[in-house]
C-alpha cells in the first residue's frame, strides 16, 4: 500500500511463482482501470438499448440484420450475458488480488512500532521551530498525545534526543474495507443470482395461487412456491386528480394446515416469510363484472341486446363481428373549467373500453360513460385522439331512439332535403309512432341532434353503460434474495472503508531535539500517495508546540 | 518565533473554527422558515396556483441575489478589494439561506395545498432548487475554509446554469407542487435523494475547481505573471487540493446516497438492483470518480489530466441527473419531464 522503504517486507519481491506473477498482473492499475471503464461503457451501451424486450421491438427499431448481430451478442440481455459476467468476474478477481497482495504487508504495518527507527532520509512534510520546549521530550511527547498520537518510541542520534511517535495504524484497514466490501457485494449479487429468484404473480381478491412467474431472458418460467398466498382484500385510494396515492393488499400465506401468517402490503411495505418477500408493485383488472346494452343500428328495429360480461371477455356474433371489453375506469378526473389556465377537476365517473371490430365498419373503440349516457366517445384505428359528440339523448330512451328511427326512414326516401320537407318527414315519423304533437319541439331538438351526429361519425351501435361490480388482482412481485444481507454488511464496509481511506492516515512523526540551539526539527511520513492531509497536521503540530511553550515557557 | 509553517516550500496556515458561524447561520435559517410559515399560514388552500406561493416568490428573490453574487464574484476578478469580495459573499450567503428558507416553506405548503404532503425533494423542480443551494452552501463553507473568495467566480455560474435550468422548468409548467406516486412514499427516498444532492453539488464544486486549474495553467504557462488571473485564480496546489476535497466528500456522500437507493428499491420494488437506467447512470459516475481516485492514491496523479476528469466526471454526473429524465426511460419517476 505504501511504497514507502521503510514499510517494505521481504515477502514476494523475489517470488516469481506463475500465481504471483498472476496475481500482480491482476491487480496492476491499468488492468483494474481498464476493467472499471469497460463496465462504465457497457452499462452505457445497456441503457441506451432497451433491455429484454420482444424480438419484434428491436427489428422494427433496429432492422433485421442489427437485430441478428446484437442478438448474437447477448446486448438485450446484456446484463446476464456471458461477456458481461465474465468481465464482472475479472473485476472481482482483479480487487481480490489487490487484496491478497496486500494482505501480509498489512500484517507486517499494522504491528506495534517495534523498535526506534532512525531520522528518515525522505520526508513528506517538515519544519523547524525555535522553542524552550527544546529542552523537554516529556512536554512534546505531552503536546503529540493530544493530537491522537499513541505510540512513542525515544533514542538518541548523535548525542540529540529524538522521539518517534505514531498514530493510525490500523487506518489500512480503510483499503481491506473498501476493497473486501467491493468483493462481498458481488459475491451477494451473485448468491442472489444463482439461488435467489425475482417474479410477478398477479391475484385476483379472493384467490388463492401458489406460482410466481419468473422473467428469463425474454420468456417466463413458473416456480412453484412451498406455500399458497391469498389475497383477501385489495384496496386503492385515489388523488382527487385520479391519480392512485397508494395502493394496498391484504395478503395471508397458508398451507395445508390453515393460514400461516397474514398482513396488508402497501408499495414501500412488503411482506417477509422465511427470505421471501412479497412486494405490492402493480395492480389490474381481473375481470371486473360489466353490464352494458347493444344497441345495433344496422338491423332494423334498432334491437336491444343486454350483455352481462367481465374486462377482457370477447364476444363475437359469428358473422365477423367481435366485441372486446378492455378497460374498466372507475374514476374519470377532467379539467372543467372553462376559463384557460384555472382547474376545476371533476371525477365523471366510470368509464368502460369496449373495442369493436367488424368488416363492414373496421376497428372502433368506444368509451361509454356510465353517469353521461348521451356523450358519443369513440377513437377509430389509426386515429390518435378520441372523438366527443352529442347523442341528443341516451340511447336507452327507447322510445327516442325508435323515434330516430322513423325518422332516418322517413329522410331516406326524400329526394330533396330542406327544412320543410325534414319537418314534414319528423312530423309523420311522429304520427307512425303515435306520439303526440305537444312534444314535437323537445323530441325534434333530440331526434335532430342525434341524425347529425350519426350522419358525421357513421358508428355501427350504440352502447348503454348500466352496472359494474369491480374485481381486481394486485400485481405481487416475488422475490427471494439470499445474497442481500451479505451486500448490505458489505455495504456498511465500504462505506467505513472509504472514511478511513480517504480521512484516516498512518502518520509517522520525527521530532529531533536540538537543546543547544533551542529549537526541535520535525518530519513525518504519511501513507500513501496523496501528502496533502500532512500540511493541516504540521500546522496545527506546529501552533500547539508554539502555544504549549509560551505557557511553559 | 515565526507562526505561519512552511511545508514543501508554501506556507500553510492551520485550520480555523467555522462551525460556530454556520451554526448561527442554520438558526437564522430556521427562524426565517419560522417566520416565513406563520406569514403564510392563514393564507393557503388547497389548489391555490403556484405562482401564488410564497416558496415560489422567496425562490425568485433568492435567485436574484444569487445572480447578482455571480455577479460581483466575476467582478471581484478584476475588482480585488476586499469589499467586493465580501459583498459577493454575503449576497451568497443571502440567496443561499433564501433557497433553503424557501424550500422548507414549501414543505409546509405542500401540506396545505396538496392532499398530502411531501419533503419538497420529490420532483426535478424542487431537487433543482434544492442543487443550487446546496452546491452554494458547499462552495461557502470550503470558502470559509481556504479563506479565499476567488473561486466563486467559477463556481456560481455552474449555479447559474442550475437556477437556468429551474426557469425553464417553471416556463413548462413543471413548478407547482404534485401528488407523489405511491412508491415515492418512503423515507428511504428521502435520505436517497439528499445524500445524492450532496454528492453532486461536491462533484460540481470539484468541476469548478477543474476549470481553475486549467485557466491557472494555461496563465502560467503564456508566462504573464501579473495578470488578472495570475491575481485572483489560487495556485495550482490549492486547485488541486480543492478538486480533491471535493470529490472525496462527494464520493463518500454519493456511495451513501447510492446504497440507500438500492435500500429504497429493495422495499418498493422487491431487489436492490435492477439495472434501471437511473441506477445503472449512478454505476457510470461511481466508476467515474473511483478511477479518478484511484488514479490520484494509485498512481499519484494530479494536475491537468485530474482537472479534466473532474469536469469530465461532472458532465457524467449532470447526465445521470437531468440527461437519463430526459432521454432514457425507467423506474425513477419522479423526474420525468412532460
Ligand atoms: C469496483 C471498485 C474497485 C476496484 C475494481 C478496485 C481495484 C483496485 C485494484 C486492483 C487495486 C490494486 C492496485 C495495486 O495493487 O497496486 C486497487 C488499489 C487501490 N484502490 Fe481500489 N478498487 C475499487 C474501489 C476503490 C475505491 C472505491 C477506492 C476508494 C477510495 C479505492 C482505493 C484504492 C487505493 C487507495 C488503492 C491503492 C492501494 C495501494 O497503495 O496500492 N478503490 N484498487
């Protein structure tokens, strides 16, 4: 650690066993720099190619013949490739071999100051200073004790007294810290990686499973755990924004025999049973019970057809047509304020996704709110935004809607449209269906408002929005992780390590006393490269030899 | 009997108390915040807009007086009297307690105004703030220190550039207070992110004394002895020394802030280490920093080739800070721009 003579053991400097030269080829500075900038650059690489995602992603991204090269070369999943590991591997060696290098000459250091050592011939730092304390090796060994000096040796050399002391001569445990932590924090990674596993599991409320899926490389596998977990609550609290604040789930393990241990997990508060841990990470639906009604505009009649499903049930009619449920929102936060740049949110309520596609009207999604009936919300494929219109009134109001009907049958056969022959079709609309004339003004306003709005956006059907009961899983991830007490101990060691590395200094001192003249010559030698942290030593050395002479003195 | 000692030929003076004056000055601190928060108190409601809090205004009139210390630090280089100097100081040490006054009143607006409230470190406008008062702070108190007032002039600016930064935030709209998300919910977050804002303010304190460096060299080696810079720029001892000091506070801190990162991901997100973009950036300027000790320990290097990494390594560090919001994706939330 210190290329300092006077520390120099006679161990390997004439050793040139293969295993030594192994070892100080190892631990040379280049190869430690190189390896320490390979990982830099590789985790650079990692972060800017998205790691582990589907082959798909990186060709559309990548091209074909990129996607064939990186992959060849393990770079999504660079972290857990061959070539990644083994220059980690090199790194831990290259630190352990630092390590063994320097492990019997610390032995040899850090023993107690053996014997008087003479003035050095090389110093790190020195002064001279005039003072009556030139005649007293008992006040100056005095001043050094309170600056933390414990070890002191006195001689003589040519006829002047000459004391030696020492302090920090364990502070090269702060290298064997940093540099074992550094060591033990891979090796916990790696216990981790090899016996420990991380996985999803997703538990809709009331279930029971006992598989975790775990990620390999970009495909699962499932691990079967020695106990079940069951969710008997999921709870979520939401901003007034719609924003979840915090979500939680009760969890229970249990086995055969009946419930093992019990407790509800929140986002930074997991659940831990002998060294698995069940943490709260996502949540979704686990098919929530929809009720909604069909309301289909191509066949005549405009047939009702109510549907009690569940989110992500499919359903299809058989000639082509396929309805999916995607997404149940049971809170709609929206700005409604109406002056710019004030916010005045409001929860619409909930909301369900139902996607359509047929060959006739291609692929629509509509979002159909169950508190507003009336609003027409949909977005086509290919279209980014969603699109908000009027109905004029729910399409649940049966009798408006066969209004509509009539109506749309009545304008289908006119030649020419203009206000008066449309009032003369609404009027006989209403006469067909018997209703009467008093309320052809709040009828005609809906039926008119309706027309357009079917006219411009041509949808297929309408949809009622009408119960929901919710149900949801809460997203667990599962993880056993033997190596992280190691890494953490590790960590503690690092950290004291670095302390005493960068703050803590085996600093020997000199002083030669010289009685006739009545001043005290000093020297020291500091560990290690970097001399700087001598100069504040000497300076204070120096001001408390100063003050303690001018009070003896 | 002679009282300044001189070691390896430049005379070093032993180092002066200063905790009794930064004491004083964290009481001061406090009682502004004191005063700050019960001026405020009656007036707050929830969804009041920011611009209206009193945080947001006592952050501006901090920045002013930070900008008008840069100021006079810049002028101090030609302008050696004392009084500019110390006038630069105190102007600093006024926008700095003003930041800090200002964040912990926003600690307690968060309270009021939002549904919850937070530890004002939770978003990249606030961290921001929190930045420039801690890299002014840590320059000030090594400035109390060395007793030497020139390196402001190249400090302050990398603030500048941090208080620029924070306008633009403020122009999109990013300023106002937020609802955290559930995993920014942690005390672990909390230590994480002071400890890694102390570290980078070291880092850029060490990237300041870098770019001393450099100019110093670079007026010695044209030969002008008494030019301004030859006036005002420290030795190159002393730059180094600076460089040095920083970095080794920094990297500690930086290592700290890094474990209880790992500590924070292992409660929320079930492993210490995921090679999350943000996480994997921390890695880059750990090494970073590792090597330029290694290095200065190892191999004893110093001077101009140290300089550069240490402004080389601050421009790693401003990457994993702002750059991997901007441009990568990942767990850390709570920095992403809009
Ligand atoms: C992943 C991290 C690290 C690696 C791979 C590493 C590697 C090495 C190696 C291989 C050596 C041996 C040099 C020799 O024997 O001459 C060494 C020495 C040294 N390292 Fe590290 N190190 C790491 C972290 C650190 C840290 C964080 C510090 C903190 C300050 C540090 C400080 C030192 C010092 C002072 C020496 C010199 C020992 C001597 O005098 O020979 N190292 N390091």
């Amino acid at each position: 650690m210190s290329n300092d003579p006077e520390n120099r053991t006679p161990d390997n400097s004439q050793a040139s066993g293969i295993a030594v030269r192994l070892i100080r080829f190892l631990s040379s500075m280049p190869v430690a720099v190189t390896l320490l900038c390979l990982v830099a650059l590789a985790s650079t690489i990692g972060t800017v190619l998205v790691q582990n995602r589907e082959p798909d992603y990186y060709i559309a991204n990548l091209g074909p013949s990129w996607y064939r090269l990186l992959d060849a070369l393990d770079f999504f999943d660079m972290y857990g490739s061959w070539w990644f590991i083994t220059i980690m591997t090199l790194l831990v060696l290259s630190v352990s071999a630092a390590l063994l290098r320097h492990g019997p000459r610390f032995w040899h250091v850090s023993r107690p100051l053996q014997a008087m050592r003479p003035w050095p011939k090389r110093s790190d730092g020195g002064f001279t200073l005039a003072t009556p304390l030139a005649a007293d090796t008992q006040a100056v060994e005095g001043v050094l004790r309170r600056l933390g000096y414990t070890e002191f040796r006195s001689g003589e050399e040519q006829g002047r007294p000459l004391l030696l002391a020492r302090k920090g001569r364990y502070s090269r445990l702060g290298f064997f810290f940093v540099h074992g932590g550094v060591v033990l924090i891979c090796i916990g990674g790696l216990i981790t990686s090899q016996l420990g596993f991380r996985g999803v599991m997703n538990l809709p409320e009331a279930e029971s499973d006992d598989k975790v899926y775990v990620q390999d490389g970009n495909s699962y596998r499932t691990l079967q755990l020695p106990f079940k977990v069951r969710n008997d609550d999921f709870a979520i609290s939401f901003y007034k924004t719609g924003m979840p604040s915090e979500y939680s789930s009760q969890l229970t393990l249990h086995g055969e025999d009946g419930d093992i241990i019990s407790k509800r997990i929140t986002v930074n508060d997991p659940l831990r049973y002998q060294g698995i841990t069940f943490y709260q990470a996502s949540f979704g639906d686990a098919g929530s019970g929809v009720n909604f009604t069909i309301h289909d505009l191509t066949t005549p009649g405009f047939p009702e057809q109510r549907v009690e499903s569940a989110v992500h049930k499919e359903l299809e009619d058989g000639m082509g047509l396929k309805l999916t449920i995607k997404e149940l929102r049971q809170h709609n936060v929206m700005n409604m304020a109406t002056e710019e740049g004030k916010t005045d949110l409001q929860d619409a309520g909930a909301s369900l996704d139902i996607h359509l596609s047929s060959p006739s009207s291609g692929n629509i999604t509509y979002r159909i709110y169950m508190a507003y009936p009336h609003m027409l919300a949909f977005g086509r494929t290919g279209d980014e935004e969603m699109t908000y219109d009027n109905l004029g009134f729910a399409p649940a109001e049966r009798e408006k809607l066969q209004l509509l009907e009539a109506y749309l049958a009545e304008v289908g056969q006119l030649k020419v449209r203009d206000p008066d022959s449309n009032r003369a079709a609404f009027t006989q609309a209403m006469e067909k269906l018997q209703l009467p004339l008093s309320r052809a003004t709040e009828l005609g306003t809906a039926v008119a408002t309706a027309e357009s709005a079917l006219r411009t956006h041509k949808l297929p059907m309408l949809f009622t929005f009408s119960g929901y009961k919710p149900k949801m899983y809460t997203g667990l991830q599962v993880a056993r992780d033997p190596g992280s007490p190691l890494v953490w101990s590790a960590c503690a060691l690092l950290v004291i390590g670095l302390y005493m590395m960068i703050y803590m200094h085996e600093k020997r001192i000199w002083v030669r006393f010289d009685r006739e003249q009545q001043q005290l010559e000093v020297c020291a030698l500091l560990s290690g490269k970097d001399k700087h942290p001598l100069n504040t030593t000497l300076a204070r050395l120096q001001q408390e030899l100063g003050s303690a002479s001018s009070t003896t003195g | 009997m002679n009282n300044t000692t001189v070691i390896n030929g430049a005379p070093v003076q032993p180092p002066r108390s200063i905790w009794g004056y930064w004491l004083a000055m964290l009481v001061l601190t406090l009682g502004l915040a004191g005063l700050a928060i019960t001026g405020e108190a009656d007036r707050l409601a929830p969804g009041i807009p920011f611009i209206d809090l009193l945080s947001y205004k006592l952050t501006g009139y901090a920045n002013v007086l930070l900008g008008a210390a840069t100021l006079l630090y810049l002028a101090h280089l030609w302008f050696t009297q004392p009084a500019v100097g110390k006038w630069a100081t105190g102007l600093a040490t006024a926008g700095m307690i003003g930041l800090l006054v200002a964040l912990l009143t926003r600690w307690f607006e968060t309270h009021q105004v939002l549904e919850e409230g937070h530890v004002p470190i939770s978003n990249l406008y606030e961290v921001t703030i929190f930045f420039t008062a801690l890299t002014t702070l840590i320059y000030l108190i090594l400035e109390s220190l060395s007793r030497n007032r020139h390196p402001g002039a190249f400090v302050l600016p990398i603030v500048m550039a941090g208080i620029a930064f924070e306008l633009w935030l403020v122009s999109r709209g990013q300023a106002g207070p937020q609802n955290l998300v559930p995993a920014l919910k942690s005390y672990w977050m909390h230590a994480h992110v002071l400890a890694n804002f102390i570290g980078y303010g070291a880092f850029a304190v060490a990237c300041g004394g870098g770019v001393m460096y450099l100019v110093r060299q670079r007026a010695e080696a044209r030969g002008n002895s008494d030019g301004m810079v030859m006036r005002v720029v420290p030795g190159l001892g002393e730059c180094d020394n600076l460089m040095y000091r920083s970095i080794a506070i920094g990297f500690i801190t930086f290592t700290i802030a890094t474990i209880l990162g790992a500590a924070w991901a292992y409660d929320a997100w079930g492993g210490y280490w995921s090679w999350d973009p943000k996480e994997t950036w921390s890695l880059i300027v750990w090494i970073t920093y590792a090597v330029y000790l290694h290095l200065r320990f190892v191999k004893g290097w110093a001077g101009s080739r140290m300089a550069w990494w240490a402004i080389l390594g601050f421009g790693v560090t401003l990457f994993c800070f702002i750059g991997v919001n901007m441009f990568l994706s990942g767990l850390h939330s709570y920095g992403q721009l809009s």
